[in-house]
C-alpha cells in the first residue's frame, strides 16, 4: 500500500497497544487504539519511505503482527 491501511481484528473488544517497527527494529510509531466487535481503525504512516514494517499488537498480553510493504 502507499502508507494509509485500515487495522481490523473482527471480535476483539477493548484496547489494543501497537508499535511499528522497520526492518531494522526501530520502532518508528506506536500508539492505542480503542476496538468494539467488527470495528476498523485508518492508520496512515506518515513520512517514511519505501520498505516493509512490522505492525505488533498486545490485547491483554496477547500479541499480534502483521507485515505491511509500503510502496508509493
């Protein structure tokens, strides 16, 4: 994608924790975000080039990632 995505989880309910890292660890963002049942949140990464970053999520000590390549 070109950095705007949507962040789903279906039936989670309740906070959820994020950090984005590059691919050499940096965490470049991170930030909470509030989930009701089938609920979206948009998300654009700002300012960073080209490449591929790690999303993880932790709901209550769960935890959860997702690889996004951003190309513009």
């Amino acid at each position: 994608n070109a950095g705007q995505m949507s962040i789903c989880f279906g039936d989670i309910e309740g906070q959820v924790t994020a950090c984005v890292y590059d691919m050499q660890g940096k965490a470049i963002d991170h930030f909470e975000l509030s989930f009701a049942p089938k609920s979206a949140h948009s998300y654009t990464i700002k300012g960073s080039p080209n490449g591929i970053y790690l999303f993880v999520f932790n709901h209550n000590g769960h935890i959860f990632t997702q690889k996004v390549i951003i190309t513009n």
